[in-house]
C-alpha cells in the first residue's frame, strides 16, 4: 500500500495497492490486469469493426494470437538489452518478468515484425491492416500507461504544477538515484513533487486514438494511418520521456527519444 498525495489539488490523497487479491496466495497485480484490460476493449473494438473494413474477425484473432506472444518477448528483450547491468549477475532474471520490465517499444516492434510475417503468409494487404489495426494499439497505450500509475513508476522530473504527484515510492527513487540522475543533467529534490508523466502520455495516446479512428474513413493511401501513428505518437513520447527521470540509456541518450525521433 502506498499513498499517493498531489498537494497542488487541494491536498488531495488517494491510497492505491499493487495487489489486485491472490489466488492461493499468488499476488495478482493491478498492473497486469489494466494491461489486460486494454488489450481486451481493443481487441473487441477491432473484432467488432473489422467487416466495415474489409477483414475477417478471424484474421484480426489469428492475428493477435501470433502477434501477442512476440509482443510480449520483444518487450522484454527490448528492456533487457538496455538495461543489462541488472542482469549480468543473475541472467535468469531476464525470464521474470513478474518483477517488471517491459518496454512498450520493445512490444511494438514485435507486434509488427509479427504482423509483417503474417500478411506475408496469408497474402494479405500489410499497410491496409496496419491502417485498420494501429488505433486500437495506441488506444491500448493509453490504458495500459495506467499501470504505472499503481505501481508508481515512469513519472517525471520536479514540478510545481498543480497536478504535480508525489509517494513514498517516488520520494525514495529520487533519493537513491540523485547522483546518477544529477550525470545526465537532472537536478531532483525529494520533497517536490514530481511530473505524472504517465497521465501525460495516457492522456496524448486517448487524443491519438480518436484522431486517427476519424482519419483512418478518410485516408486515401495505405500506410497514411499507420504514419500518422508514428509521427503523432512518436512527438508526444519524444517531449514526455524528456521529463522522465527512468529512461533506458545508451551512453548519455535516452534510447526512446532517440527512436520516437527516428519514427516521426
């Protein structure tokens, strides 16, 4: 149990717990089951639209049924590379991923490199369904960001805004990491609240989905909706992994920045 406390909202405090309830004492955590959630409503809303769009459910369940498991590998691969220092010791760690460690971009990657195997397989329109599917990827983004929340996590650096958050967990961080975050140019204060960066990203991934659910009737080209997702979410990770104090480094960049420039 943690209490997260947003002083600039008249004091406002909200008590969240990681564990969702267990089963035979195995911890179920919220974390997993917003993601679990979002990836459930998208993949409903993409089952439910398909005919309109020209595709059989089935292929939009075939293809998550592939794409998910190397989504999911990719992720963690993609946090791992990066992050090695914290598995040279103990390479059997990297199979843990109950302890966290994901990488969203990791995920798109694999989901892609899937999606691209399996229109080639079945001969299907790859820009056309990555048009169709994209939205409801990023609206999964959206709702998925909301696991950080509980587990208080991928925030940012200090701020005065009225909405900016703060726990014992982030106080805690920010003491331990101060003189590492102080090498690549961020000055924190522990008692200063810090940037919800994850409500900023929910909330720009929300903005992304509706713009390109009313484009995606009007595009003309294929491939114009899923470019749009790359520049469009592309800018917004670039801006707001700018204030996370968490990023995965190589050498003194920030590799998301680095491929959120790349995609835009």
């Amino acid at each position: 149990m943690t209490t997260v406390e947003f002083p600039g909202l008249w004091g406002l405090k909200l008590t969240v717990d990681r564990v969702a309830f267990r089963v035979f004492g195995i911890p179920i955590y919220w974390y997993g089951i917003i993601i679990a959630a979002g990836f459930l409503l998208s993949f409903i809303l993409a089952v439910k639209n398909s005919r309109k769009f020209g595709f059989n459910p089935d292929v939009i369940m075939d293809l998550v049924l592939f794409g998910t498991p190397s989504a999911i590998i990719a992720a963690r691969l993609y946090y791992v590379i990066f992050s090695w220092e914290d598995f040279r010791n103990d390479p059997l760690l990297v199979f843990d991923i109950r302890g966290g460690g994901l990488a969203i971009y990791g995920g798109i990657i694999g989901a892609i490199a899937a999606g691209l195997i399996y229109c080639r397989a079945k001969k299907i329109n790859t820009l056309s369904l990555f048009d169709f599917a994209v939205p409801y990827l990023v609206l999964g983004q959206a709702i998925g960001r909301w696991g950080n929340f509980v587990n208080q996590e991928a925030f940012g650096s200090n701020t005065l805004l009225p909405w900016g958050m703060t726990s014992e967990t982030v106080r805690s961080y920010l003491e331990r990491n101060m003189e590492e975050l102080a090498g690549i140019g961020i000055i924190v204060n522990p008692d200063i609240p810090v940037h919800p960066t994850f409500l900023y990203e929910s909330l720009w991934n929300l903005g992304v989905f509706l713009f390109l659910i009313w484009y995606r009737k009007r595009k003309k080209l294929d491939g114009e909706v899923l470019m749009l997702y790359f520049i469009l979410y592309g800018a917004g990770r670039f801006w707001i992994e700018g204030l996370r104090t968490d990023s995965l480094m190589l050498g003194s960049f920030r590799v998301s920045q680095l491929l959120s420039g790349l995609l835009v």
